[in-house]
C-alpha cells in the first residue's frame, strides 16, 4: 500500500500543521526568505492598484503579508487552514486590525464570498491536489475590476534547479513534483507559466502584468555572506525581475490577474 502522510487533507492538499517550525526555518530562515519579502516589498506596489482597499489574503501562512498590507491601510481578512501556521500569524500580527480565520481555499466561496476588490494568494496553488480548480474558486470570488495577485511555485524553475544539482536523470523524467510525505517541502503541483495563462483565460481573467522572484539566488553554488554583495544580490534581483527571459526562471511566478469589469446593461 502506498505510504498514508500525515500531512496531506482527504482531498490530497499539502498542509503544514506540525510543520510550522520547519516552514519557518527553510523558508524564512535564511537570505532566500528575505529576498522574497524584500522583493515583494518593491514588486507588490508596482504591480498592484493599492488603494486601502479590503483585502482576502488567502492561505497566510505565518502573516508576514497580511501585516505588510494591514500596515497599508488595507483592512485585511486571512485565511489559513493550518491551525499550527495561524496560531504563528496571530502572535506575528500583534494588535494588528486583521481578521482571521481556519479555512481551506475550497470553503471561501461558501464562507467568505465577497465579491472582493483585491484577493493574494501567494506559494497556496502549488500544495493543492487541484491547483486549477483553486484557481477557478478565486476567479469566482473577484469583483468585477478585482485584481488577484498570484504568485506560484515554478515548474521550470524546479527542473533548472535540480540539473544544476546534479539529479539529471530526475530531471530527464520529470519527476519533479514532492509527494507530500515525511517533513519534505518540495511542492506537490509546481506549475508552468503556460498552464497559468491558460488557466486564467478560461476563467475570463486577463494577465495583467508578471515577475520572477528571486531569478538568479537559487542556481548559487554559494549564496553570498558579506552585507555589500547580499545588497548586491537584491539588487540583480530587482533589476531583472520583469527582464525576458530572467523572470521566466524565477523560483517563484508572480501575477497580477484582473476580473474584467462588466459590460453595461
């Protein structure tokens, strides 16, 4: 029989309860974390409309961005299915005025329908069993004019990543997705900057503008150490964020998705 994870739901999503430690540590832990926020901090603002407006911040994992907006003026809901992983935003958040909740991606049409003016849903898809039917749930809970920002974890960037590590024959098949076993946190469903343009045009919503995140740190041999070449690292990241072809192998894709505005009756 095949080996039964702890760490996948009945429907075979990733979670992270018992993992949060773990999470913490490899993704925040070190200079990669810090350049996806430090790049966030600077993409977000140029890729978005932000008007205060209310925001559904859609698996928050430890609230890092949730507390970016709120301090925003954004009046921001978050959502998080991971007990372990919102009781870690709530103490990040503080006395922040940001409501939360333990919820699966698969229940917000239901519980918090909206419509919602602006909606992120950052490194969620990647973890789901069915990350376009994810997709479709947030369409559906857009407004009209409502912009998504999308970021996920890329496919392309994965396979670079592992021939550069030697795991040619593991590339040469394609075996690159995790199997969401043991403390393992190599994505389930890694995704294609096509599959997502796709995605988005049979849902009706337009691409409105993409990055790469962090396009050249994780093909280092050695990350740098030294404060003035980290500098200079953020800086080679930030220049050639939205640079052909240099965002297409970023670790991570970030969209901004627009939900057209209706046509007048």
């Amino acid at each position: 029989m095949p080996e039964l994870s702890p760490y996948l739901s009945p429907a075979g999503d990733r979670h992270f309860d018992g993992l949060a430690d773990k999470f913490a540590g490899s993704l925040y832990g070190g200079l990669r974390g810090e350049l996806r926020l430090a790049l966030l901090d600077r993409l977000l603002p140029e890729m978005l409309d932000l008007q205060a407006q209310p925001v559904l911040e859609v698996g928050g994992g430890l609230g890092q961005l949730a507390a970016w907006l709120s301090e925003r003026g954004h009046a921001v809901t978050l959502t998080e299915p991971a007990g372990e992983m919102l009781e870690r935003a709530v103490e990040h958040l503080g006395d922040r005025p940001v409501v939360c909740h333990r919820l699966a991606l698969q229940s917000l049409q239901a519980a918090l329908p909206g419509p919602w003016p602006l909606i992120t849903c950052h490194a969620v898809l990647e973890w789901l069993a069915d990350p376009r039917s994810a997709l479709a749930t947030l369409a559906g809970l857009l407004a009209p004019g409502g912009q998504l920002s999308l970021m996920v974890f890329n496919r392309d960037a994965l396979r670079l990543s592992n021939v550069v590590k030697g795991n040619l024959q593991k590339a040469l098949a394609d075996r690159l997705e995790g199997q969401g076993r043991r403390r393992r946190l190599t994505p389930i469903a890694p995704l294609t900057h096509g599959q997502v343009v796709a995605w988005a045009e049979e849902l009706g919503l337009c691409v409105a503008r993409v990055a790469g995140v962090r396009v050249f740190h994780d093909y280092l041999r050695t990350p740098p150490e030294a404060s003035a070449d980290r500098q200079a690292l953020l800086e080679l990241e930030w220049r050639y964020s939205r640079v052909d072809p240099h965002w297409r192998l970023g670790r991570y894709l970030l969209y901004t998705l627009i939900r057209p505005e209706e046509p007048a009756s």
